[in-house]
C-alpha cells in the first residue's frame, strides 16, 4: 500500500511538473524552433542525470546488482525513439491546430493505454473504464471551445498520443524485467535528443544566441520537465498499473490549465473549471478504488 501510494505521488508530481513546464515551453518558442528547444532540453535532461547514473552504478552500491544494465540499455533507446516519435507528431501537429483540441486529443492516452492493456493481456477493471470516461468528459470541457473537426493537425497530434502511450507500456515492461529507472531515463533523453539534435541541423537554422535568449525556459524544462519529471514517471510506474498511471499523469493538462490562469493571467471560465473538477474527481475514484482493492487484499491474506 505504502509503495503505491508512493508511486502515485510520483506520478502526481511528475504532472504537476510537466504542466507547469507549458508556461516555460510557450515562452521559449519565443527564441528558438521546435526541434531546436527540444534537442536542447532534452539531451541537457539526460547530462543532468548522469551524475546520479554514476553514484548508483558504482561498485558496491546495494542498487548496482539489482537492475540489469543490457534491459536499462533496450529500455533506454526503445523508449527513447518513442519518445522523440511522440513529442514530434505533438509539435508538428499543434501547427495545424488550435492548442485546446491538441491538448484535448493528447489526453486520449488515458483511453488508448487500458485498450493496449486488454490487447497484451492487464485488463483494466470496470472503475478504470467509468474514470476514464469521467477524465475524458473533464478534457473535453478543459480543451474544447469550438466545434470539434478533425483536421489534419489534429490526426497528427492523435498519433502522437498514441506514441505517448506506447511509451508508457514500454515502461511498465522493462520496468518489469529488471530496468534500472535512472539510467534507462538517462538512456531515453540522449537518444531522443541525438535524433532531435539531427531533425533541428536538417530542417531548421539554430543560433546560440537564441538558445542562450531561451536559457531560463530550457533551464527549467531541461532539469526538471525532463531530468526529474521523467525520472519520477518511470520509477513511480514500477508501483503503478499502466490504465491508473496515466489517469494521474493526465492531470497535466489540468496543472498547464491552473498555470497558465494563475502565472500568465490567462482567462479560464466556469466550464472550464468544471473541465478540471471532473479530471481530478477521476483520479481520486482511481486511486480509492485501487487503495479498497489492495486493502481487500490485505483482509483476505490475514485471516488464512
């Protein structure tokens, strides 16, 4: 119970991080191209972590034996490829679109991931599936203040949150089979970033004097969206179940939206706010259900 619970924080703060982030990432695009800051951001999140790679590998260590160094390694670039396919499709996608609908259609991986789940066997219960369609109901009241049509921004920005959820399966197996966290986090930034380091050379014009206009937001979203947020997702998923994690890590949206209304004075009505009630009343059912379940567990247990 106790190790769930932690893991549920973790993931908590990782949204609570990465919603934040959406005020530095909108300000940094002031400066610099898409593949410019992400490359950026991205490989500085993984030189953040290895210091700490190298404190918990050392001889000696009690968590040196414990994970194997050849899955960390797969884990590491399989999701580190995912990574860069998803933020990719996101971005490109947001061109063609207003950022309501892509935030909406992001938040659908609170959808696609139960529905890998019955496909690789981790069916998720039926008060997953009422949560899932209460947090869908809130993203739409968040996102959405048009008629919804799909354009072709917007199947891009589906496809990547089809990535996004492919990422956190891929998680939740090497997880799994032994991956140490940190390094496979370490892992997928500099292999995520190689390639957007590759895209921004091939399709954009970067000038250091923009990047180092950028600092403040690449700073942040490199250390902590990335180096941290990240960090806190794949180890807070080693105690979570795929369908629960991504209703706690969809609460991003929710903290952007907070954000963006409280840092940069940006107007958010009653549907709106009725939007985030909803998202957050569909966490606190998924993680009541899950804590009655585990303390069933427990019941049965101590009186065999």
């Amino acid at each position: 119970m106790l190790k769930t619970f932690r893991g549920s924080f973790m993931l908590l703060l990782a949204a609570l991080i990465w919603g934040t982030a959406f005020v530095a990432q909108s300000k940094g695009m002031d400066y610099v191209e898409p593949f410019t800051y992400n490359a950026v951001r991205t490989l500085l999140g993984g030189v953040i972590l290895m210091p700490i790679v190298y404190l918990f590998g050392r001889k000696g260590h009690k968590s040196a034996k414990a994970y194997s160094s050849k899955i960390s390694l797969l884990g590491g670039i399989c999701c580190g490829l995912v990574l860069f396919a998803a933020s990719s499709f996101q971005q490109y996608g947001i061109a063609f679109t207003s950022a309501g609908k892509a935030g909406f259609i992001t938040a659908l991986y609170v959808v696609i991931v139960p529905i890998i789940g019955i496909v690789t066997g981790r069916r998720p219960n039926i008060m997953i599936w009422i949560c899932v369609c209460i947090a869908v109901l809130g993203f739409y009241l968040l996102c959405i203040e048009e008629g919804f049509v799909l354009s072709k921004g917007d199947l891009f920005v589906l496809i990547c949150a089809f990535f996004y959820s492919v990422h956190i399966i891929f998680i939740d197996h090497f997880n799994s089979n032994g991956a140490d966290p940190v390094k496979m986090s370490c892992i997928q930034f500099f292999t995520a970033g190689t390639i957007m380091l590759i895209c921004m050379f091939i399709f954009e014009e970067p000038a250091l004097k923009s990047v180092f206009d950028a600092k403040y937001t690449i700073l942040y979203t490199g250390i902590m969206s990335c180096g941290v947020a990240y960090t806190l997702q794949i180890i807070g998923q080693k105690y979570t179940e795929p369908a629960a994690a991504t209703l706690i890590m969809s609460l991003e949206s929710v903290f952007a939206a907070l954000a963006g209304w409280i840092i940069l004075n940006e107007h958010m009505n009653l549907k709106e706010f009725a939007g985030c009630s909803l998202v957050f009343a569909a966490v606190v059912l998924s993680q009541l259900d899950i804590g009655s379940k585990k303390q069933i567990s427990l019941n049965k247990k101590g009186n065999t």
